[in-house]
C-alpha cells in the first residue's frame, strides 16, 4: 500500500499569463523559463460567456508597452492563433498546454496537466485594476492556482469576494 501512495504523484503546476491584443498584435506576458516558438497555448476570456481558443507562441519579446503601462511584468512573447482559429480576443488568460475544453452554461473548463485537472477562470476588479484567477474547479469555491493584476488607471466599482484573495495560490504574479 506505501509504494502505491508514493507511485501517486501531484498535479502538474498551472503555468499561466496575462495576454492582450492591440492593433491585431497579440502579446502574452507568462512568468517561468523562457517559451520557445510553437509553445502551445489555451486562451480564455475570463468574463462571461467565457470563449476558449487555441494560439501558439511565435517568439519573445523585449517589452510590451501595453503591458507594461498595466503593471503586468513579463518576460513578453508574441503569440498567434492556432491554425483554424479565429482572431485572439483583446484581453484574456493564457494557459501554457492545448487543454480540454468543456462549456459549463456562460463558463468554460479546461481539462490540462498529468494527472488531469480541471481549470476555471475568473475576473473581478478591485478600485482601479482587473484581478484575473485561475481555480481547480468552480471558482471561490476551491483553490485558487494563479492570480495576476492588470491595473485600469481608472477608478472601478470592486466586485473581489473575500475568497478572491485567499492565499493558497501556486504562481502568483502580483498581488494587490
């Protein structure tokens, strides 16, 4: 029975960034070693009704003025859609692998990593940003594997529900 337990092994991390897209350039900001061309990627909108595509990364970037003036750190890469997709919408996450993809009603689940889990995405704003999360299942219900911030430079009314910024995140980007 021991070896049996240790032989079990933990899920993969999720690897996630912040992409956006800007006079039909689309750039991605992911923390973590540096994405070779051809990466694989799931891009999700994080409102709803969520979409989901599929887009590779054509290859790094110095900088991304955009992302930059959002506080969104890089490293920066180029991305494209993959063949047979349409075009990246203008804000959305990117999750490092081809997943699954499940329509639940307005949400999507994508299904990613060895062993397999489920991943939703999330969007809320706090006074002047955008926080976008990534959660093993329904969303403020269980754990929150990734958390970014975009900054707006503008006031917006907060929506962020306490379990928003519960701590027990993997790769968070930036906290706010």
């Amino acid at each position: 029975m021991l070896g049996l337990i240790a032989a079990v092994r933990p899920p993969d991390p999720v690897r996630a960034g912040v992409l956006v897209t800007t006079s039909g350039r689309s750039v991605l900001a992911m923390a973590g070693p540096t994405l070779a061309a051809g990466a694989a990627l799931t891009i999700v909108t994080p409102e709803e009704p969520q979409r989901a595509k599929r887009a590779v990364v054509v290859k790094r970037v110095t900088d991304s003025e955009e992302l930059a003036k959002h506080t969104v750190p890089g490293p920066y890469y180029e991305v494209a859609t993959d063949s047979g997709s349409s075009a990246l919408p203008d804000f959305a996450v990117a999750v490092l692998g081809h997943a699954a993809v499940e329509q639940i009603g307005t949400a999507v689940a994508l299904r990613l990593g060895t062993p397999p889990v489920t991943i939703r995405a999330r969007s809320c704003t706090s006074s002047e940003g955008l926080h976008v999360t990534l959660w093993s299942g329904k969303p403020l219900e269980t754990t929150r594997l990734w958390h970014a911030y975009y900054y707006l430079g503008y006031d917006v009314d907060p929506t962020r529900k306490p379990a928003d910024y519960r701590e027990g995140s993997q790769s968070d980007q930036r906290k706010r």
